[in-house]
C-alpha cells in the first residue's frame, strides 16, 4: 500500500534529484523509496548478525597498536609465501 508523504527539502536539491531520476528513467518517489529501504535492511541486518560464542569469547583478546597497517603485513604474509 503507497502513502503520500510530505517533505521539506531544500529547492535547488529538489530540482537536482529529479534530473538524476529523469536521467535514470526513475521518478524520483522510486529513489527515494529504495533509499529508504536500504537504509533499514541495513539496521535490520546488523541487529540480526550475533556472534558465536566461541569469537563472542575471543572478542577484545588482542589489542592492535595504533600504529598497525594490516595491509603491510598483509603484503609481506603473501610475499613470504609466494615469493
């Protein structure tokens, strides 16, 4: 079921959003929908997502300093391996 709703949005944001849906071949009630329903699939995926016992165990056991670059390690890991 669609509702209409009401919103106070700034002109000229107004005028650029429906030349982007105008250029996607959208209106822009679609984007602004599906924006919407990402943004709470999203909520819902990161209330849904529990650890398992075992890493819920492990969490906060190993303190990184602030200075680490995992990318670094991670370049030398796969050269010490393939090279």
């Amino acid at each position: 079921m669609n509702t209409k709703l009401t919103l106070t949005i700034e002109q000229d944001v107004i005028q650029k959003a429906k030349d982007y849906a105008k250029g996607k071949n959208r209106s822009l009630s679609d984007i602004i929908e599906n924006y919407l329903k990402s943004l709470t699939k999203e909520d819902n995926r990161k209330k849904k997502t529990k650890l398992s016992p075992i890493v819920q165990s492990l969490k906060g056991s190993f303190k990184m300093p602030i200075d680490f670059d995992y990318k670094e390690e991670l370049r030398k890991g796969l050269e010490e391996k393939y090279l």
